[in-house]
C-alpha cells in the first residue's frame, strides 16, 4: 500500500461483475471472492462464475463471513452455512420467522437472533437460547471467551451461553442496532436509532457518546492494530481512536473523503493505515488516513433515459487477507473487484 502513488486513479484496475441482485455482504473464502445476495444466491464470479442457491425458498437479509465459510440468515427462518466449493449446509431453522442478526466466531460458533430470542450454537453443534429483554438488531461475540453481546432498546447485554445466570447489562436509553467489540475486548460499542453511537468502557461501565452523525451508522471497520474505529453514516468517513485506555473520550474524531453524498460502507485495510469508503450514489474512494490522500476506485454515471441505470449506495465492502484486492457490491446489483497494482 505505502507505495502506491495516490495522485493517480485505480479505476482501471477495477473488473465489474454483473451480480444482478442487491448485494447484501462480500467475502473472499478461501481467497475465492463471493458476494452473497438479497435473492439468495451466493455467487463466486471469475473464470469458473458459479452461483449457489443458498436459500432457494427465500431471500436473504443477514451475512456474516470469514476466511473460510459464509453464514446467511433468510426470510424463512433458515440459516445456512456455504463453503468456497460451494457446499451448503442448514444449521438452524425457525420455522418461518425473520433472522434479524447474525454473529460469527472463529471457530465456526455462531449466534443468531430472532426478535427477543437469541440463540448460540457452538462449534460442536450445542445450541443455547435466551430471551432478551426486547427485539435485538445487533449480535458479536466477545473477543475472549464464549460469550455474546447483544444490542436491544435500552443498552447492551452480555450473555455467556454456558453459565447459568443474568446476563451483565450496559445501559444507555434508546433503541440501539448494531454492536461491536474492540480487539482487546475493552470497548463495546453500538449503533443507534438516534443518529449517534455510544460506547462502554467494559470494565467499569463508563459511557461514551459518540454523536453529530446524520443519518444512521451501519458500517463499522477496525484497523488492523485496533488503535481506530472507522463508522459510516456521515458526508465522510468519521474515524475514532482507540489507542489509550479511555477510547475516545473527550477527543475528537478524524475524517476522511469527505463528499456530499453520504458514506455507506467503510473497510479498514488489512495492514496498512488507510480504508476503503462507499457511498450513497456508488462511488468508492481509497483514503490514507495519516494525511487523508485520496484515491478514486469507482465513480459511477448519473444514468441515461436510455438505460434507466441510477446511482445505488455501496452495500458491501471487503478486502482480501493480504490487502491485495476489493471486493464491492452494491443494492442495484453492480459489483467489481479491484486488484491493486504491484
């Protein structure tokens, strides 16, 4: 990355791919890039394209993935696990009822969330259930331990699936979506239905607010030494340090590729100090966060009475584990690799 010369423009190493449908998630399993779709099917483009019929009663509404599998949640209550040679296997079914969140450990636990009941299965295959105390939008599980956060109206919950008890609560009023966890395990942090984030300092529940966005943050992205946040729903990528004990208290946040439009998807590179941003209309920028140098990797056309094409927000952003290629969708069904010159 530090040699790259970010005066130039890498759109021409970009190779669109034709996914056809809102793009819900992107993953590179096994190195192979997939793209996971809202009409749900699991497509892996390139020379040998294949697509995969994931949930061929349903749509798909949640993913998460990692290096080697991609776990989907549909509209018909099923959650299904595809692997790069495109085998798929259900894991869990709910007879119907919406998945509104999913979470992924690296040992292949999973956890999911259906309205107030939320479920863990192990990487054995045991599965747990709790009832939160409202509908939870948000799932991660904690860096240490088997043991799972949850985002609900009024705050977060800490529940160790294995250990008989009362989850430990973090409070803060408000409807909140989405939750994530520092790399250290100190931080929780989770999105709002009021615009704002907020944050908890684990050990001693001190809060942190985390507000001015306009629109609502659904992206988040940790650098790859944990030291930075990068958040979404902003007319830039609003990025949060995280390098002393106190997180972000009382210091305030960097920004980068700032644009009208807002940004919608952002993903920290694997080993360098710098991001990949999408917005609203399409476009992805590649941002240095030391000094906020740019680089353009997609800048799409306004459309034409003769194509009808429109604009459509980025809504999935990855990169691949040597930080050598991007992977993007979007909800109108465009997508594209970009590979970054040696």
């Amino acid at each position: 990355m530090n040699d790259i010369d970010y005066d130039k423009s890498l759109t021409a190493h970009v190779a669109e791919i034709p996914a056809g449908d809102h793009v819900v998630a992107a993953a590179f399993l096994d190195g192979a890039p997939a793209l996971v779709l809202a009409n749900g099917e699991i497509i892996f483009p390139g020379d040998n394209s294949r697509r995969i019929a994931a949930h061929p009663d349903g749509g798909i509404i949640v993913a998460t993935a990692d290096s080697r599998r991609i776990i989907t949640g549909g509209d018909e209550g099923r959650i299904v696990q595809t692997t790069a040679d495109g085998a798929t296997q259900e894991l869990a079914n709910e007879g119907g009822k919406w998945i509104d969140a999913l979470a992924l450990r690296d040992d292949g636990a999973i956890a999911w969330s259906v309205a107030k009941q939320v479920r863990a299965r192990d990487a054995k295959g045991v599965v747990k259930s709790f009832e939160a105390p409202s509908s939870v939008r948000g799932l991660a599980f904690m860096p240490k331990g088997y043991r799972v956060a949850m985002a609900h109206y009024n705050g977060l919950s800490l529940w160790f699936p294995n250990i008989t008890g009362e989850p430990e609560t973090l409070k803060w009023a408000g409807s909140h979506l989405d939750v994530i966890i520092s790399r250290d395990g100190q931080f929780a942090v989770s999105s709002m239905q009021e615009n704002s984030l907020h944050g908890w300092r684990i050990a001693d529940k001190k809060d942190m607010r985390m507000t001015g966005y306009p629109s609502k943050t659904r992206s988040f992205s940790w650098s790859s030494d944990g030291e930075w946040l990068a958040t979404s729903g902003a007319d830039a990528c609003v990025v949060w340090p995280f390098q002393s004990k106190d997180g972000p208290m009382g210091k305030a946040p960097k920004e980068c590729g700032v644009r009208t439009p807002k940004v919608t998807q952002v993903a920290f590179h694997p080993k360098s100090p710098a991001l990949a941003v999408g917005y609203e209309d399409g476009w992805i920028l590649l941002c240095r966060l030391a000094d906020g140098a740019e680089l353009l990797v997609r800048r799409t056309p306004e459309g034409t009475p003769t194509t009808g094409r429109k604009r459509a927000a980025v809504s999935a952003l990855v990169w691949d584990s040597e930080g050598k290629r991007l992977l993007f969708g979007a909800e109108n069904g465009d997508a594209g690799l970009l590979t970054l010159p040696v």
